[in-house]
C-alpha cells in the first residue's frame, strides 16, 4: 500500500492526505460529487469543467 512518509511531509500534508483517502470525511465525499458532476452532461458543472456553456434547454 502506497502513502506519505512523516519524514518528508509535515503534519498538515499528512491530515490532507488522510483526509482525502477517508471515506467517512466530508471532503472524500466532496470531491467524489464534484467528479461525478463533471462527468454528467445533464450537470452545469460538465459543462463548466470543459469552458463551454450549457446546450440551451
């Protein structure tokens, strides 16, 4: 299994990474909605991700 080491990060980058491998926190959630979105073409933030506008409904 792949991490970070104590010895070459310090304890903020450490909490970070964690942070983002926990599925119970609130920013490994996050960021697993904003990809879904930006992979949903029926989603504004597809649209927005690639620089385009939105197909006028």
């Amino acid at each position: 299994m792949g991490g970070i080491s104590g010895k070459t990060h310090s304890q903020e980058q450490l909490d970070h990474y964690s942070d983002q491998n926990n599925p119970n926190n609130e920013q490994y959630q996050a960021e697993l909605d904003n990809r879904s979105n930006q992979l949903n073409p029926n989603n504004d933030e597809y649209w927005h991700s690639r620089g385009e506008e939105p197909p006028k409904k």
